[in-house]
C-alpha cells in the first residue's frame, strides 16, 4: 500500500457510524425536493431542505428551465472570461443587481466558488479579512487562499469585532466577512452595528446573503435590506441553490469592483459558466418571489408556529429566529442515532457535528420551506418529541 492509502485508510469513522447502523449521510431520494420526498418506496416529510421558497418543483420553474435548455442547449463548454457569456446571464445579472439595490452583479457556478474567489481576490498581503467565527467553509476557504492579514471575531460579538478593528492600521483595506443568517444555528448577524463599526473603522462590508435571500427582506431581498443597510454594504452574495431553486450564485456590488473581479476573480474566470437551466429558473423564481409575496408571509407563519412549539416542547433551540431551527443534542453519536430514528418515524432532518460545529454544540438541523402546511409541521413535532424523549432530550 502507498504512503497516502495507508495514511487515509486510517479514518475510519463513516466505517464505525455505519457498523452500528447510525450513518446519516448520503441518503438516496428518488423523487423532487418537495415537502415530501421518495425514500426506499416510502414517503418521508422533509424539514432538511433550503428551498426556503419551495420553488424547487414548481411547474413554472421547470418550465422555463426546459424552455432554456431547448434554445442555448446543456452548457456552455467554456468560462464567462471567454465563449460562456449569453444574453440571459447579463439580463440576470442586471436583474439581481437591481434586486438587492446595487450598481452591478456578477454569476458564478456555483455558491461556494463566489465565497472563494471574492474573498481570495480582493484584499493584498498588507490588507486585513475580518471574520466571524461561525461563517461558512466557503468564506473560509477564501480567505486561506488569500495573503491578507486574517482576524477573527467572537460570534456575533460585537465588541470583540471591535477589539479586533482597532489592531488594524487606518490605511490599509479592511474587509469584514460575515453570514447574514447562521446556515447551522439560525441566527441573524448584527448588521446595523457591523455596519457602524465599519464606518468608524473605514473598513469594508460584505456579506453572504445564501439563507437570508427569500427569507427576509421586501419580496426576500435579504438581511440587509429588512435592516435598511444595502447601500452601506459593500458587497451582497447569494446562492441560488436554496431560495432561487437552482445551482450557482451571484455577487453584487459597485462596478468599481466588479470590474476588478472580472479580470482577477480565479474561480470565475477559471470555471465553466452557469448552466442556462440554471440562469432561466432563478430568472423564474425570481419572477415568483415579486408577485408572490404570501409565500414569504406563510414560510414566516409556520417558522413563528415551530419556533414557539420546539420551545414549548422544551427542545434547546439556541439563538435562532429563522426558519432555520436548531435542536441541540451535544452528542456525535446520539445525533447520529436521532437521525436514524427520525426517519424511521418519516421525518427527514440533517445531523450537524464537528467540524461544521464545535463538539459540544451538534444538532439536529431543522429546516422550513414556504411550501410545508402546518399539518406537516404539526406531524414533524409529534416525531421529534416522541424520539426526543426516548433520549431524555427535552427540559
């Protein structure tokens, strides 16, 4: 055996996990991401989805995918820097642009690869990347390509922001890079004083809109605008994998900028563009989201009905006020096995363990769409509690 086999065959913790029955992932679905889904030949309720929107399966969105893949076919064979730009990429981007009230936007394949290029690019070796310290991988990532000066912040802590801006020198780029909604936790940065401090630091703003898009805002324009601070931010990203039912992901923000990454951005000039399918059905969505503003207003109705019923129950729901609702456990293992049972009882939810949390916050991560009735939230409660209390899991 190679060096490299024998040093990896040494992880074997999928291998145990699955010993003893419990491995939560890979779960095949044979159906449409909908509210329920095709498991083994058995329906299961799903609430470990990010189609805030549920848009996912609806007819008119698939239709307009249909309809682009018709005329610009399958792909593009190439990146937007060279053959990969069509009409409908520079209609969306106008469009998203306007969105979020910013002068121009830009598309990449895919959520991650914005994080990782924008954040990787922007910034030089006497600059400074300011992070909390619960933003996602792909922030991360893109940092650890970059030769800035890194800091790091407390969660949502704002003084600890602070401390960490005042060891900064006043003529170098600041750039603070923060989740505008927590994906695992749920919860909601302080915008408003990011925002202030940014301003007294002469620092830069960007923030990753991926679960807040949809969600909060006008017609689901995001955090930002629900606090009133698009034009004090700097730079707005969003996925299109979760609240846009599709694949890939945009950043918005002056042309200044965006002209910079353009030339400079690798994971935009170096990856293929994003499919017309894709472009055609956030095109779609976002159609959707303007007109058709009661699913907003039920997604917040039913995550208000759960939240107040997961307290009652007396689950450990940490900070959120998101559809987003996390169900601490604290335990790998008895996370694992709550997973298992609650998808015996016809519940789907995501496990979250260390490393995408700290040892002694996993969770079961439980997750809302505009599409769930009430009755299907109701039902999801009678499973959680019934499992949760076969783990002495509720105070």
């Amino acid at each position: 055996m190679k060096i490299l086999q024998a040093k990896l065959s040494r992880y074997d913790a999928p291998q145990k996990a699955k010993a003893a029955g419990i491995y939560p992932y890979f779960r095949a679905i044979s159906s449409e991401q909908d509210t329920e889904v095709l498991m083994n030949g058995k329906k299961v309720l799903m609430f470990g989805s990010n189609s805030y929107m549920g848009l996912t399966n609806d007819p008119r969105v698939i239709e307009a995918a249909v309809k682009a893949t018709r005329k610009y076919g399958t792909g593009l064979a190439g990146s937007p820097f060279l053959n990969g730009t069509l009409d409908i990429h520079k209609e969306l981007e106008a469009r998203l642009a306007d969105f979020v009230g910013k002068e121009d936007a830009m598309l990449y394949s895919t959520g991650f690869g914005v994080n990782l290029g924008v954040v990787s690019t922007l910034t030089g070796r006497e600059d400074y990347i300011i992070l909390d310290e619960q933003d996602h991988a792909s922030i991360i990532e893109g940092r650890r390509l970059s030769f800035s000066n890194y800091l790091k912040y407390k969660h949502n802590d704002m003084a600890s922001l602070e401390d960490q801006l005042r060891k900064t020198e006043p003529d170098k780029i600041k750039l603070i890079v923060t989740d505008s909604v927590f994906s695992m936790e749920g919860d909601v940065a302080n915008l408003p004083v990011i925002v202030e401090l940014a301003k007294k630091y002469n620092a830069t703003v960007m923030v990753d809109e991926a679960h807040g898009i949809g969600v909060f805002g006008q017609n689901g324009r995001g955090v930002c605008h629900h606090y009133g601070v698009s034009d004090d931010v700097d730079l707005i990203m969003g996925t299109f994998s979760k609240s846009f039912a599709s694949l890939g992901g945009f950043i918005a923000t002056d042309k200044e900028i965006t002209n910079f990454l353009r030339h400079h951005s690798r994971s935009y000039i170096f990856t293929a563009s994003i499919t017309p399918a894709s472009v055609a059905a956030v095109n779609a969505s976002l159609d959707i989201m303007l007109t058709e503003p009661e699913r907003q207003k039920h997604l917040w109705d039913i995550t208000n009905f759960a939240l107040d019923s997961f307290r009652q129950m007396g689950c450990e729901i940490g900070h959120t006020s998101t559809p987003i609702i996390p169900l601490f456990i604290r335990d790998d293992y008895k996370t694992f096995r709550v997973t298992r049972d609650l998808l015996d009882e016809g519940v789907f939810v995501n496990p979250v363990v260390s490393p995408a949390v700290a040892p002694k916050d996993t969770l079961i991560r439980y997750s809302l769409m505009a599409t769930h009735t009430k009755e299907q939230v109701e039902r999801s409660l009678d499973a959680i509690e019934k499992v949760f209390r076969r783990y002495d899991l509720l105070g």
